[in-house]
C-alpha cells in the first residue's frame, strides 16, 4: 500500500473507524429487534389462525383451574352448562366498533359446579340521546348451554373510572369481586352461541383479531442500511482527505480531470443555459 494512505492509520481515523462499528452493532441489535418483533406477531395470528375455527371442547379441558391459563389456548372455543346471573351484569364502556362508540356486555354465567364465569355476550352501540345503551339484549333464563371463545383477562387501568353498572376494563379479579361465589380469575369467554337461544336478538359477536405486521420488515432492512451507510461515508471519507493530501501527485490530479470530464459529459442543456446566462449578467 502506498505511504500516501498511512494517515488513515493515525489514532483519529481509528477513533472514526471505532465510531462506525460501534453504531454498525447497534443498527444490528435494531434491526434484529424488528425481526423478533415481526416473528411475534406471525406467531400471534398463527394461533388466532389455529384457534379461532377450532371444534368447541369442554371448558375444563382447556382451563382446569380457576386462577390460571395457558395463553397457547387463546381464542380457543369451549362449551359449559349453567345460569346467567343478569343481576350482576355489567357494561364495559369505551368500546368502538366499526368507528362508532359502544359497549361490551359481559354477565356472570354460574355453572353446574357452582363456580362463576365471566362471558362477553358481545357489542352493543352507545345510545341516540345519552351515554347508554338504547336497550341490552336479554340473556336467556334458566339452564343455558354456552359456547365461548377463552380469553385473559385485561389489567387495571389506573386513573379510569366508570358509572355504577359499568366497568372501564374487564379485570376478571374486579368482576369476580362484584358476585357471590367462586370466579374464574384468568379467563372469560367471548360468546359463540347459546342454547336455548335468546328470546331477541343477542349482542354482535366479537370480530376474529387481525394482526398488524406492521413495518417491522422494512425497518429491519434499513437498520442494516444504515450500517452500511456508515462504513460507506467513512470511505468516502478517507478517500476525500486522500485527495486533499495529495493534490499533487499526478495520478490524483489525472482522476480528478477524469472525474470533471465526466461531470461536463453529463451536463444537461439546462446546464448549459444557465452558465451562458451567467456569463451574460
């Protein structure tokens, strides 16, 4: 290597060189933080994909004990017997659909073991003229067979309140608070079906979740285009104060003729009309 590139060795230019890696690592520490992040949510509409339509299957089968839950079974549709348990019904409020504001029903079903469940019975819109339902659709009377899809629970939100008969989030330890009796305290059921059926028309059904991938891929990708771009502006660099150096060394000065050669070559006819009117003013 010719003696006219050592100053790129100087401790300056390895302090430049350490500053490029070092931001290359982070890029890469990015970039692979959107690709896990991409993975994760293919992974969560791979279970809503596998759940969602699955064949209903007792409850017990899938949440063997009250308190807990395998989040692998989310979505997963279950079957139980028992009473509804209208008078602790409950409305969940800030709940839009479709654009319009509304909310969840959700009303205790008290099993043929005697514990409670908690069952969103679905959607229904905010009313004409005040911050209720115009009506919420009765729950059929005595021994109801309900088909459900298992869910977690939500987590208290600090600070958000609600009216009495309502609930700004569905904490199932909340609820659970609200009855007489022993609750399920990680799961409830977003509802299916009821037999019998109710005498009217029942809440809209949950919509099936689809997962936004976001643009996690593409930022992926320009992590690792930033990185480049680092070593590429630090080459770029190097050879600009190469040149500064070496103004006068022959082969710099021929491939600086050769670079201007090939910037008039490119020169557009608007070019040239602006530098002849230069010339004239």
């Amino acid at each position: 290597m010719s003696s006219t590139w050592s100053f790129a060795f100087s401790w300056r230019w390895v302090g430049y060189l350490s500053v490029a890696i070092v931001f290359a690592v982070v890029c890469g520490f990015l970039s692979n933080w959107q690709v896990n992040r991409l993975h994760e949510k293919e992974q969560i509409q791979a279970l809503v994909d596998n759940n969602w339509s699955a064949d209903p299957v007792p409850l017990d089968t899938v949440v063997p004990e009250r308190d807990s839950f395998d989040d692998a079974h989310e979505y997963q549709p279950v079957t139980m017997t028992g009473v509804y348990m209208v008078d602790a019904q409950v409305l969940v409020r800030n709940r839009p659909r479709s654009g319009k504001p509304g909310f969840e029903v959700i009303t205790p079903l008290k099993l043929e073991s005697g514990n409670i469940f908690m069952v969103d019975r679905g959607w229904v819109p905010t009313g004409n003229e005040q911050d209720l339902p115009d009506s919420v659709p009765t729950p059929p009377t005595g021994t109801v067979t309900v088909t459900a899809r298992v869910k977690p629970g939500e987590p208290v939100l600090p600070g958000r309140g609600a009216s009495t008969g309502q609930i700004a989030t569905i904490n199932l330890p909340d609820l659970a608070s609200r009855v007489s009796g022993e609750s399920y305290i990680g799961v409830y059921g977003l509802l299916i079906s009821e037999s019998p059926a109710p005498a009217e028309t029942a809440p809209l059904p949950a919509f099936e979740p689809e997962v936004n991938e976001g643009l996690h891929a593409s930022y992926a990708i320009q992590w690792v285009i930033f990185a480049l771009l680092a070593f590429a502006f630090l080459a770029y660099a190097v050879r600009q104060e190469y040149r500064q150096r070496n103004a006068e060394d022959p082969r710099v000065r021929e491939d600086a003729e050769k670079r201007e050669r090939k910037r008039r070559e490119k020169r557009t006819d608007a070019d040239v009309e602006d530098e002849i009117l230069d010339t004239v003013h």
